[in-house]
C-alpha cells in the first residue's frame, strides 16, 4: 500500500499524460521481464542472439531461445496470412471504429479501442516479429497460441501470452510445484498476474485499484473448480460446455480487468490525443 501510495505522488507530480505512464510502465516491466529470464540463463550465446532476444523475441523464456540448436519449422504461409490480417483488423478498430462509437457511449469507444491494441499489437505485430526470427531459423513463440481453441480455463491461459505464462512458470509455478504446493503455485502465479496489471492498468488510470488482481483471482477459482471431482464430473473443461464455461469466466468479469477508470483515465484520453476521437 506504501508502495502504491508513493508511486501515486510520482505519478502526480508528472506532466506525462497517462496513457503516455501506462505504455512506458508497460514497457519497463517488460524490460524487467527479459532482465529475469536473461539473467537465469546459464550457457552460452552471441551478443547478436542476446539482442534479439531483448529487442525482438516477443516471448520470455530464454532458455529457449538462445540455447536452442534444434532445426526450425520455417513459418507457413496461411501463419503469415493470419498476423497480417489480426494487424490490419486491429488497426481498423483503433484507428476507425472508435469514432463511429463515440455517439453511442465512451465505455464502447474504448473498449473497441483497447480490442484494436490487442488484435493489433498482440495478435498481429509481435507475431510478425516471432514469424521474422522463424523464417531466419531462429526458435521464436508466438504470444498467442490460438487462445480461441481453448476448451478450458487453464487451457485458455496457457495459450494467451505465452511470454508470461513462461516467466510465471519459471518463477512461481514450478518451484512451487517442485515442494509439493502445486496448489498454491496454482494461487500465486494468478496472484502475481493481477498485482502485474494493477502496476500496469490502475496506478496510470489512479482508479480501479485492486480490480485486475481480483479478475485474475476469479480464473484461479475457475481453474480450481474446472479441476475438481464436480468439475470434472460436469465437464466444464471438454467440448462444447468446456468452451461455454471459458468464455463466460474470462468475458464476464473483464470489467474488473479494464475498469472505468482505465477507460475513461487512460484509453479515452489516448484516443484524443492521437486525435483518432474529437474531444
């Protein structure tokens, strides 16, 4: 609270706008991120494949990247076909639909803005990157591994932001796993997930606060839940109901994620300023 407390009276004091903060907050973390993975790595590598790693590898495991000799599957054309059109959707949805929104209310102008960073940046920008370093034989992950197919919640995490859940593995998950509290690792990696956007999402939008952490909680009980004796017996994680249940833990509650402050105090004002919306 103390910290948060502090990193307020900074975030005060500056002219920065917020949004301007949350993307370079972003960044840092992402910065920090790579600084932890590249740090536990204990063998060798060329400073060329170091940089690429830090500057251009979207994802966040290390190991595999930079001590991996195996032969690369060289990317398929239909892979690049899909970056390419997530990128041009999402920048549709950025740059176009918000202000054929605008009249209906400000929550849809942002959110259709934030669905255009996502589409735009995660699905399509940082997938070109990682199809780049595939095609010049370098063992690059995509970010996203078709979250769309999930048939569970667990599935469905294991397959959005693939750079995150690795360092979350890494760092909380396994070692956890390794003293026989597989459970709690379960808990804390959720946990360290939502104390990460609320750094991120609620401190730039000064609002919120606690709402992230408290979504991603919600995914730990549903992951416990899909995991237990009922859970199974219902099949919440097979088929079609695996499906249904997935899109209603993750959608439902997503207003805890991207709350009004972070619409109105962040997105809202980005899209302004970019002059993508009139004032």
């Amino acid at each position: 609270m103390a910290l948060a407390q502090a990193t307020q009276l900074v975030l005060a004091s500056t002219v920065l706008p917020n949004w301007v903060v949350m993307w370079g907050m972003a960044v840092v973390v992402f910065g920090v991120c790579k600084w932890l993975t590249l740090s536990r790595f204990q063998g060798t590598a060329s400073v060329r494949r170091r940089l690429l790693y830090i500057f251009c590898e979207p994802g966040l495991n290390a190991k595999r990247f930079l001590a991996s000799n195996s032969k690369v599957e060289p990317p398929r054309h239909t892979d690049w076909l899909r970056a390419i059109a997530f990128t041009l959707t999402g920048a549709i949805c950025f740059l176009a639909l918000p202000p054929l929104t605008q009249s209906v209310s400000n929550g849809l102008t942002a959110t259709v803005g934030m669905i255009g960073i996502v589409l735009m940046l995660h699905f399509g920008v940082l997938d070109l990157f990682s199809l780049i370093l595939r095609r010049n034989g370098i063992l690059s992950t995509s970010l996203m591994n078709a979250p769309w197919q999930a048939t569970g919640v667990a599935e469905f995490w294991s397959r959005w932001n693939t750079g995150f859940r690795d360092l979350s593995r890494e760092m909380i998950f396994y070692p956890l796993v390794r003293r026989r509290r597989a459970k709690l690792g379960l808990w804390a990696t959720f946990l360290f997930s939502g104390l990460v956007h609320d750094l991120v999402i609620s401190i730039p939008a000064h609002g919120g606060y606690g709402g992230p952490t408290l979504y991603f909680l919600t995914q730990a009980v549903a992951v416990t839940f899909e995991r237990s004796k009922l859970g199974k017996r219902l099949g919440v994680f097979q088929s079609w109901q695996g499906r249904l249940f997935t899109v209603a833990v993750v959608l439902l509650p997503v207003t805890l994620l991207f709350h009004f402050p972070f619409q109105e105090n962040v997105v809202l004002p980005m899209l302004v300023d970019l002059e993508i919306v009139p004032k």
